[in-house]
C-alpha cells in the first residue's frame, strides 16, 4: 500500500512539470523565420505565395537552360540529379541580389509546391553565365532543396515552373522536368 503513495505524488510531480514548460512555450514570442535565414541554415520549405516584388521590363537576365535529370557538371560529367539553373547576363552591368522561385507539379496528382530563395552572395557578371544547383552541396553555386519535396518523393513526372529575378532586369522564366519513376537512373 506504501507504494501506491510514493508513485502517485512522483506522477503527480511530473505531470505539473511538463504541463508548465508547456505553458511557457505558448508565452514566448514567435520568431517568423524568413527565407534568407532558412536557406542560410540549408533548410529550404514550401512557401504559399511568390515573394518577388520585381516589376522591371528591361531585359538582361535570362534562364539559358534549366534541368530536373540527366544533370551534368561544366565538363560534361553526369552528375546527380538536381534542379539545376543555368542563368545569363546579357547586360554590360553586373546583375546582383538574384533570387528564385519555383513551382514543382506532380502531373498525375495535380499537388504542387512552391519554393523561393534568396539567392546569397550569387553576382553575375557582365556578358557571363552561372549554373544555380539546388542539391543541399556547398560551396559557390549550391543552394538548399527540400529533400521531402514532390521532386524527391513523387513517382510521377513533376514538371517545374521557374523565376529568377535580379535588380533592375526583368524576371528570367524557365522550365524543366522530372520524367515519371522512382529513382535516379544511370545517366
């Protein structure tokens, strides 16, 4: 009979414990977090509505080619599938604060999602080209992805809808797409 009584205050203990750091947690104040720090930290989510405010109709930023397989690196060498974005800079004047959004589409399902990042530390020089990968690598040119993304997770085709905005150019549209299957194929 003794036990019964040192087991229900020990409960009873733990029970009021964990019911106060829950109660602290609904007071503290909300961080929103914003695109930048979430692809920072290499996490990237889905988003509801495109963020870039762009309006500019002077051309000189242009999507070259965009891939979702059969990628290849810049000598040619397969490499891992990825979204991978070729930009230009057809103007005489560096292009900077790029950044991207993008809208992948099972075709099968109708489900999409929709994705924007900033794209930090990216300029592109004058007359040049750069190729974006978004493939949670690092280093020049690696962005973030969502791994638990329809591109990963879907068995169907997945067809992507793409923007690339800078300042004081247009916004560069492209488009790519993942064939139906379950897996990378050899390339």
């Amino acid at each position: 009979m003794k036990l019964k009584f040192i087991i229900i205050p020990v409960a009873l203990v733990a029970l009021v414990a964990a019911g106060g750091i829950a109660l602290s947690q609904l007071n503290a104040p909300a961080t929103p977090a914003t695109p930048s720090s979430n692809a920072a930290a290499g996490t990237v989510l889905p988003v509801t509505s495109n963020p870039i405010t762009n309006t500019s109709t002077t051309p000189g930023l242009t999507v070259v080619s965009a891939l979702a397989e059969d990628n290849v690196d810049g000598s040619g060498t397969a490499i891992t599938d990825r979204l991978q974005i070729t930009v230009g800079n057809t103007t005489s004047n560096p292009l900077t604060n790029l950044e991207t959004y993008y809208v992948m589409t099972d075709v099968t399902t109708g489900a999409s999602e929709a994705y924007y990042l900033p794209l930090d530390g990216v300029t592109l020089a004058p007359n040049t080209e750069t190729t974006l990968s978004f493939d949670n690598e690092t280093g020049a040119g690696h962005f973030p992805e969502n791994t638990f993304s329809l591109y990963r997770s879907s068995t169907n085709q997945v067809d992507f809808t793409i923007q690339v905005s800078a300042d004081g150019v247009q916004i560069a549209n492209g488009t790519a797409t993942k064939g139906a299957g379950t897996g990378e194929q050899a390339d």
